[in-house]
C-alpha cells in the first residue's frame, strides 16, 4: 500500500478537493483558499486563478489578488479533480459570507463571496485551519509532519518536470513569474 493509498483512505471528507488541487493542478494554499463557485466549470473543467486568500496578523482573511501577473491563470482540471470537487460541492452548502476584497487595491470593497471552502464555523478556511484537517489525517496515513499543501504543490511540478515538460509549462501551470523562478524553485530534481 502506498503513502497515498493510506492518506486516501484516511483522509479528511472536507480536504480531499484541496488536497487534489495542490497535488493534481499546483494551486497554492492561497489560491485553493481564495477559490469562489463561479471560479470553477467542472463541465468544461476549467478552475480560473483570479484572487488568493490573504492572511496577515491582526487582520482578518481577506480576497487579494494573485500573486503575480502570472498566477492570474485559468487550468485544466484533470478528472480525478473535478470528481473531488463534484463531491464536496455534494457533502458540503457553500455559504456567502462578507469579506474584504482587495483583488483591486486602488478598489478595496466589502462583498458576498461564496467561497468553496470554509471551517465548520463557515469562516474561510487557510492554512492554519487547514492544519487542523490535515495533520490528523496525514498522521493516520503515516504522511510526514512537513508535508503540506506546499509540498503537494512541489509533487506537482515534479512530476510536470519529470514527464518532460518544459520549463515555460511548468512555469505557467505554477503562475511563477518568470522561468528563472521555476529553474531556481526546482533545480536538481
């Protein structure tokens, strides 16, 4: 049985999606977490890269804009992914909620959003709740402590890298800024 396997069948009901995002597709936890219902077509399946979720002390989570120019990017969703999400938008109500969107800082504004994942409290779900589905999960599956959402990320591109892709795809599937970011990220592998 693989690492894999284990975490598949102990993982937690509300972080399979996530975790297929950052594995299968290379979102950032960010991205995943900034991820609104009318940012995903899973007939055409195709998720679009237009905001993040933003967490900085002392304040409270709110929408931004990718992290570079480059991250704004739309990708394919392979099948194993958009039966991820066909199956959490199944299990579990997206709720609006009121958040901070700074996606246009000249034009910051208070909106509904209706974020695809969010905590049993129905806030927005980040990295630091997202630890609190995780770990556990990843303990039961005997999954390193150190692997996370960005390790997953690095699972991707290594595997692009390792299929032989070129270094612009990899690049622009990650949304890096520039190819020297993704040489300089994956050197080595």
């Amino acid at each position: 049985m693989t690492v894999y396997d284990r975490w598949h069948k102990s993982r937690p009901k509300p972080g399979a999606a996530v975790v297929y995002l950052a594995a299968a597709c290379g979102l950032r936890g960010g991205e995943i977490f900034g991820l609104e219902l009318d940012q995903i077509d899973l007939d055409r399946r195709e998720v679009d890269i237009s905001q993040q979720l933003v967490c900085v002390n002392g304040r409270k989570p709110y929408l931004g804009p990718p992290k570079t120019r480059t991250s704004a990017r739309t990708i394919e969703l392979p099948d194993l992914v958009c039966k991820a999400l066909r199956e959490h938008l199944k299990r579990f109500a997206i709720v609006e909620q009121e958040i901070d969107d700074e996606t246009d800082p000249r034009k910051p504004l208070r909106r509904t959003a209706k974020l695809l994942f969010t905590t049993n409290l129905l806030l927005p779900m980040h990295r630091a709740t997202w630890s609190h589905i995780w770990s556990p999960a990843a303990r039961t599956a005997g999954i390193p402590p150190r692997i996370g959402l960005h390790c997953l990320r690095h699972y991707f591109a290594t595997l692009l890298i390792h299929k032989g892709a070129s270094v612009k795809t990899v690049q622009l599937a990650l949304g890096h800024s520039t190819p020297m970011v993704t040489l300089n990220t994956y050197i080595g592998e």
